[in-house]
C-alpha cells in the first residue's frame, strides 16, 4: 500500500528513552507505524503485527498500530527505524527530510528489527 510517510517526536517516546535505547519499553514505543484503521485493514494487518516499511532510501520492519491519521498517511517516531527510511541528506539544515517521504507498507512474517539488526545495516 502506498502512504506518505511523516516523523516525529511522541510523548510517551520521551519517557520510554528514560529506560535507554535497548530497553523492551523504547522499542515498544519506536519500532512502530501508526496507520489508519481503514488502512490497516483494506492491507490486511491487524494491531500489533509486523509490517515491513518502504522508501526509496530502505526498508524496515516495525509493529503496526492504529490511529486517527487521515487515510494514506502513516506516522513513525523519530529512532532507529525511521532513519532506515529517512536518508541523511539534510540539505544544509542539520535534520533530514522527515515529512512527506513516499512510502510503501506491506504485510511481512518477519520480526520486528532489533537494534543490533539495524547497526548491521548500517555498517555494511
């Protein structure tokens, strides 16, 4: 399904990052997509299950979760797993483009990605 991809920061992602990036909270509250409900379900997805997420610059594979977001738009907390789909281009800003990335979402069987999982992209 395509969508359009935005990035921010969230409350409880905040106070998540106060038990450290490795914790089971942090990823609970990061390693996630939010997507509208009719969404979700013309994809197929239910609450809480592995979606793999898609840009031009890479991919990743978050937990699914509803929202209140208008259809066709998905939203994912600033971490790890955003910047897998970001790029590091910030035209002179200092932050990358973190609105408006063109996206695909897709079911997946695979787990959600660990930290060590993607510092293993990183430095490949």
């Amino acid at each position: 399904m395509k969508c359009i991809l935005i990035s921010g920061r969230t409350t409880k992602q905040g106070t998540s990052l106060e038990a450290g990036k490795t914790s089971r909270e942090y990823v609970e509250n990061v390693a996630i997509v939010m997507m509208n409900e009719d969404d979700m379900r013309e994809l197929g997805v239910e609450e809480g299950k592995p979606v793999k997420v898609s840009t031009e610059l890479g991919s990743t594979i978050v937990r699914c979760r509803k929202s209140k977001l208008d259809r066709g738009t998905i939203f994912m907390p600033f971490g790890p797993w955003v910047s897998m789909l970001m790029g590091s281009d910030t035209q002179g800003t200092g932050m990358p483009n973190s609105k408006g990335i063109e996206a695909e979402v897709s079911t997946t069987r695979q787990e959600v990605q660990t930290i060590s999982d993607i510092l293993k992209v990183v430095r490949a």
